[in-house]
C-alpha cells in the first residue's frame, strides 16, 4: 500500500514540475453576465415591464454562450443562468486583445451529433425531445398579459436549421484594450438588457414560444442588441 | 521524460482496482448485408460498438425503471416478436392508462435511416430515446428520477463499468448503450433474402406477388430495405387528431400529411399499419391504395397520381409476397430478446 502511495507521490511531482516548464502561462478571463430589465438587477421577486407596458415576472433565464472568440477560438459550450452560474471562466493566452465574441446558442453541428454532456447534458432541460435541437434561450415567467394557461410566458428561443436558426454571434469592440498577463485573472462584465428582447415583441400577442420557426427567428434577432460591455477588470 | 511518465501512468492504472478488472471492451462491427447499399452516415461515429455496450443498452431496454410505473420498458411497446412494434395495437399504451398519438414503429435496420420516427423530428439515434422517455402518454419519466432509480441498483455497476470504463452513470452513457443496442438490429435474413440469394424458390404466387410489388410499390418502398426512408404523402384522410406528420417539424406546407415511408420487411408481424394504426390487416392496405387515396389533398405524392388497379387475386399475391419479408431469424434471435426472465405489463 504504502509503495503505490510513493509512486503517486512522485509522478504527481514530476509532472507538476514538466507542467511549469513547459508550457506557457496563462492567464484567466471571467465574462461575468448582469441581467437587468427596466434598468434593475433581474430577480425572482422582481416586476418589470416591456417596453411596450406589459407587466411581467421573471421565474427562469438561462441561455447558451458558446465558441467563444478572443484572439483565437475557443471551442466549448457554456450555460449561463441569471439565477445561478452566470459567469463563465477560461483559461486565456497572455496578450492584448481589442475584440471579444461569442456565439449565442449552440451550433448547427453540436444539434445534431447525438448524447452530449456537460452544458449540452439534456438534463439542463435545454433539448427538444420531439424536434432534436437545443433551445438556445430560455425565459419563463408570469403575465397578466398572457393569456397563455396559468398567465405563464415561455420564450424558448430555439431552431438551428436554415432561415429560422435562432444562434446569433455577438461581437464587442473592447474600447478599453484589454491586456491579459501571466496567471493574471480579468473580468469583462456583460450586461444583458431583457427589455431590448421584447424589441417588436409582444407578451399579449405571443406569450409562448416553443418551437422553431419564423417567431423565435424574430426573437433572436434581437439577441445582438441585448448585451454590451459594461466593465472590464 | 516522456517514458518516464508513460511508466508512472501504468503503474498508477495497475494500482487503481475497483473490483471489476480491467476496461478491456470487444469492439463489434455493424455487418452489412451482402449486396446492401453502405448507410449514408455513421450513427456509432462518436458512440464505439462493443460487446458491453451492446449488452449494457439492451439491459436498459428492457428495464420498467426508465417509466414513471417501474414496470415500462422499450420493450413493452417494442416487441421482438412483433418486430419490435407494438403487436395488435393502433396506439400503444403509455404509463398511467394513457395511448401514444401513434403506431409504435417497428425498429431495424435503423443504422440506414438519418432521421427517425414518423415525422422524422430526431435526428440521430442516440437521442431518439429522450422523447418516449418524457412523454406524459409513454413513460412519463424524467432523467433525474432515472440516474436516482439506476443509482440503487447494484447490477448495473459492472455493466457500466465494462462498456465505458467505470461505475458512474450518465444521461450520455444511459442513450450511447441504448443506441448501441437498438443501432445493432439489423434485419436482413427472411425468405425473400435467401430467394435473392438463390437458397430457396419462391411459390408461383410469391413470384407473381414480386413482380406486382415491383410494378407498383418498389419506387417508393424499395429493395433491399424495402423503404426509401424518405417523406411522402399516401393519401390517407387526415386523422381525429389532426396529425399533419411531418409539417409539425419543417413547418412548411408542403410537409403537410408527410410520414416516413416504413419498411415492409416483418409487415407480416407489425401490423395494424400506417402512421396511427388505421388498418388492421394487408387487404385493407392494398385496398387503399387501390381506392382510398384522398386526391384532393395537394402534397399527394406524385408517384400515386395514376390510379392502381389489382384483380382480387392479384391483391392475394401481393400478400404472400409480403409475407415473405418475415425474418423469423431476427424476430427469434435470442441476442435481442432480454437477458432475464421479465413479466410484460399486459
């Protein structure tokens, strides 16, 4: 027993000391995402209103931030909840960098390759299970303007075929240069403004989107407008 | 350094012993038929055929713990005596006294299909699961209640420990081994193969049901699957629940009254027919096609436009025909039957 528990011992040492010399350091990158409507900090207890004066709660908000762009690619999914994680970290090369996107939504290929887990996990109740695909975002709640059983409003943004597929990449120009050292850890935070989701929306008139098509098309394109670079750390 | 790492390594992987031996699966090769076209993609590109995944999937298939009842199965509504479609049922039973809004397609050679049931809506197999799985009027189940429920049985262990290499148990893990179960059904063995294949004769009636399935049926349920796997409209009148196929998944109009044309190997044990059941046997079948085809409808599929006309013997022969796509072979192969004793909810 004791003989395994040295010969862990010392291949742990030996490959941390390969690690350090070896590769590169780098830094990390946190996008932390703020959610507010009407100006304030989204949460369960709040009231907010459309632009166009609906009045509505918000019960749930989660959505897929993925491939991520700064510099180079970054190849993986992330699910960010207004009401839990919502922020995503990554390990960044050190450098100077003026540009950041990502892709809202899951892409094309990721719909329909099968079983996947993690973020894309159907446990995270974000797949179809009757039209395969993800829905790429998520907003439930209540309004009296819904006439939708119970009141309910459900806006699950999905589709990733042809002229309705609803992932849309975001991009920001990074006004302040954002310069990433070694082992330094910086934050960009995104504010995310649901009040521009409900641009040419309407609570009464579609409180409850479900599947793919011309409507949810028209709810993603409002995605580019919703979020923006408040601050970067 | 790097020997010396690669020796750290299989020393640390000798050490760890979880009581299961080494992860050493038997990888398996989906066997195409002599003479049959290669399928267009690959449903075990990312989800490697083995042995123990095979068995891990069909002892999932057959497990009444994926349904909210603990008693529903795959199995229950796909039977291998029936060809894995629900015998004798229009709609098949769901948990809790519910039906299905359609006819339980029979399952092989699913390997040559790129989309799967009647409307087409999955678009790869591994996932295809997750819809019966979560109906309300199937099993009813969610997969959390599943991982739990799988959590507390012991037998499961080794299973997942051979198939992928260690204990836990995952959604992923849970539709890979389904895939690789239902992925492996294939169907390729019945009288009409072994007649194509020069190792039996057909009866003079047999020869004459081909030569009038050739004429009038093989454009669209064409050899040697005996399907295009392609949408089209036959012409039935829309249905009491209005099912429009496959424009509830394209949106389109012009999908309107589309199913997937199925496969007429095994129709002899996969009846009643059609997307939800309607018809009870092969005469009422070629009866439709003959006279029953709504032509008012405008996605009505080309290839039906000229009328087809069958003597009463003629609709005989066609019949004994189609029975000669049974494959008992498939339908009794103890591989696909379940591996313990189990009692069926009805």
């Amino acid at each position: 027993m004791s003989k395994k528990i040295l010969l862990q011992a010392v291949a742990f040492v030996v490959i941390c000391m390969l690690h350090s010399s070896l590769f590169a350091q780098n830094g990390n990158l946190v996008l932390k995402f703020v959610h507010i409507a009407n100006g304030k900090i989204v949460h369960h207890n709040g009231m907010f209103t459309t632009p166009n004066g609906e009045p509505y709660t918000i019960s749930k908000l989660k959505y897929y931030v993925s491939n991520v762009e700064l510099g180079k690619s970054f190849q993986h999914t992330h699910l960010v909840n207004a009401f839990g994680a919502d922020s995503i970290e990554m390990k960044v090369p050190p450098g100077n960098y003026r540009q950041l996107s990502f892709l809202l939504g899951v892409d094309s290929l990721l719909n329909c390759s099968g079983a996947q887990d993690g973020a894309l996990d159907p446990l995270n109740d974000m797949f179809w299970t009757w039209n395969s695909g993800y829905v790429m975002f998520k907003l439930e709640g209540i309004s009296d303007s819904s006439h939708a059983d119970l009141n309910r409003i459900e806006q699950h943004i999905g589709g990733y075929k042809g002229e309705n597929k609803t992932m849309r990449r975001i991009s920001f120009d990074l006004n302040e240069k954002l310069t990433i050292g070694p082992k330094e850890t910086h934050t960009i935070v995104i504010e995310v403004d649901l009040d521009k989701f409900w641009d040419k929306g309407s609570i009464a008139k579609n409180p409850v989107i479900v599947i793919p098509g011309v409507l949810a098309k028209q709810a993603a394109d409002n995605f580019p407008f919703m979020f923006r670079v408040k601050t970067i750390l | 350094m790097i020997l010396l790492i690669a020796l750290m390594a299989t020393l640390l992987g000798a050490a760890k012993d979880d009581g299961y031996g080494p992860f050493k699966p038997t990888p398996l090769k989906l066997a195409i038929p002599k003479g049959w076209p290669k399928p267009t993609g690959n449903i075990f590109a990312k989800n490697k055929l083995t042995e123990e995944g095979f068995q891990l999937g069909r002892k999932l298939f057959y497990d009444g713990n994926l349904s909210k009842d603990g008693v529903t199965s795959c199995g229950s509504c796909h039977q291998q005596f029936a060809a894995f479609s629900t015998y004798d049922h229009d709609l098949s039973h769901g948990v809790e006294n519910t039906f299905t809004s359609r006819n339980a397609p029979a399952l092989f050679n699913l390997a040559w299909m790129t989309s799967y049931h009647w409307d087409g809506g999955i678009n790869h197999i591994e996932v295809q699961p997750l819809s019966p799985i979560t109906a309300h009027n199937e099993m009813g189940e969610t997969l959390e209640n599943i991982l739990a429920k799988l959590n507390t049985d012991s037998s499961y262990s080794r299973f997942f420990k051979a198939a992928f290499g260690d204990k836990a148990i995952t959604t992923q893990r849970i539709l890979k081994a389904l895939a690789q179960f239902t992925g492996s059904l294939i169907s390729s063995n019945s009288r009409y193969d072994q007649w194509k294949n020069g190792t039996l004769k057909f009866t003079p009636v047999e020869e004459s049901g081909y030569a009038l399935y050739k004429a009038n049926c093989s454009s669209c349920h064409k050899e040697p699957l005996f399907t295009d796997n392609s949408f089209r409209n036959n012409g039935l009148p829309i249905n009491r629940f209005g099912d429009a196929g496959r424009q509830r998944i394209t949106g389109l109009s012009s999908d309107s009254l589309k199913f997937k044309v199925p496969s007429l190997r095994n129709v002899q044990y996969s009846v009643p027919y059609m997307h939800d059941g309607r018809f009870n046997d092969l005469d009422k079948v070629i009866t439709h096609y003959i006279s029953g085809i709504n032509r008012q409808q405008p996605t009505l599929d080309s290839l039906l436009q000229k009328p087809i006309v069958f003597t009463e013997r003629q609709k005989l022969e066609l019949i004994y025909f189609l029975y000669t796509l049974t494959d008992t072979s498939f339908t009794k192969n103890k591989r696909f039957a379940p591996a313990q004793q189990i009692t069926y909810k009805h």
